[in-house]
C-alpha cells in the first residue's frame, strides 16, 4: 500500500494509542521499548480468529486510534461501528488512508450506547480497556446486553488482578495496582466472569496475560 509521505511524518509527530500498520510504516503505539504495541489486545485477538465475521455487524467500544475497528473490517465484518468518549483525528486520519468504511461516533460513552443503537443490532461487541475507567463499571456488560443479538458475542477486556480468586473489585486509588490517575478500579476473573454471568451470558473462554495483567473474557 503506497502512505502519503507527508502522512508518515504525520505519524511520527503525532501520539498514537496503537501501532498501526500502515504498509510502508506503523504509527508508534503507546508503549515504550521492550513492551509489544498493542499487548492489551492480543487476548481478543487470539479469540477472534476462530469466529467467522463475514457478514455480520460489529461494535467497537473505545475504540481510541481503532486498531480492532480495522482489524474487524479486514477479517469481513460487513459493518462496523466504532465508539469514543473523545474524537481522535487518529482514528479518522487511520480510517481515511486504509479506505475503510466504518462508521464512527465520537463522544459517545457506555451510557449513550442504548440511546445511539437499537436492540439487537450487533452479532459481536468489543469492550477493551474501558471498564476500568467507569465508577460503575458493571453497567458496560448490561448495556451491552440491550443492543446485542441473541447468540451474539461479547468480549470484554480490562487490566485484572491475578492474586485473588474471590469475586472482587479493587479500588485503584486505594491499592495502586495500575498507576494512572483514570483506572478507579481493578476487578478479578471471577468478577468480570461473574459480571458477565449475571448480564444473561453464557462465558465461553478466557485469556490472560502478565507484564501487564489483562484478561479479555468472551460470552454469549
């Protein structure tokens, strides 16, 4: 794929959440050396493979530079719909340059999503690296569960806490499992499935990761 030159200098000045390839060249991403760009996906990654997205209708919740939005739209998804509380330029700038039709819809927030979809209308969600920044963070997985189809799958991801097997969430501030002044809270597997559980999934699988300590669950 031939990049606009100006548009990979643009890059390189820009700060960008995932590491995108572009073909010629990859945004930067967020992690400094020696961390791989975009490890906080590799769960969904890994589990997505085995589903078959040819047409179906799919939603990318906090999608920031929209790394899984693209992805979804590369592996057949026939449409794909990607939220943010923020509008990135390197979302839309991303979208522009690999010719993608998604639709995107900044400023939208888990508690906009019922009011912005209809019941039913998605076969899969993603919901990656949000919870953790919600004072209410069990309401993503009911939400959730009012636009998805029945059958549909949602994955969630989020930071965890590894060293406990009891159905709990930690308060960050208290704690200071994850250093950033936007993670309020830092669940356990078993409150995340057990989240999942009580929103009317089935949980289907896990995967889990250290060196950051995140954890994406799927269900039905």
């Amino acid at each position: 794929m031939q990049v606009d030159r100006d548009f990979e200098q643009e890059c390189a000045d820009t700060r960008w959440f995932h590491s995108v390839d572009f073909g010629e060249f990859a945004s930067s991403g967020r992690f400094r050396p020696g961390t791989p760009q975009n490890i906080t996906l590799y769960g969904f990654m890994d589990l997505v493979q085995d589903v078959d997205l040819k047409g179906k209708t799919v939603l990318d919740i906090g999608a920031v530079d929209g790394l899984a939005s693209f992805g979804m739209k590369a592996l057949g998804a026939e449409k794909v719909h990607a939220t943010d509380s923020v509008d990135k330029i390197t979302f839309r700038k991303g979208r522009e340059v690999l010719g993608l039709d998604i639709d995107y819809h900044p400023n939208t927030q888990i508690k906009d999503i019922k009011s912005t979809f209809s019941p039913g209308s998605f076969d899969l969600i993603l919901c990656a690296g949000v919870i953790y920044h919600m004072l209410h963070p069990a309401s993503a997985f009911f939400e959730c569960r009012k636009i998805i189809k029945d059958g549909g799958l949602l994955f969630m991801e989020s930071p965890y806490y590894p060293d406990e097997e009891k159905a709990a969430i930690f308060v960050n501030s208290e704690t200071e499992m994850v250093p950033e002044a936007y993670t309020y809270s830092v669940p356990t597997k078993a409150a995340i499935t057990g989240l999942m559980k009580l929103a009317g999934f089935d949980v289907l699988a896990a995967r889990t990761l250290s060196a950051p300590d995140r954890i994406t669950i799927l269900g039905r």
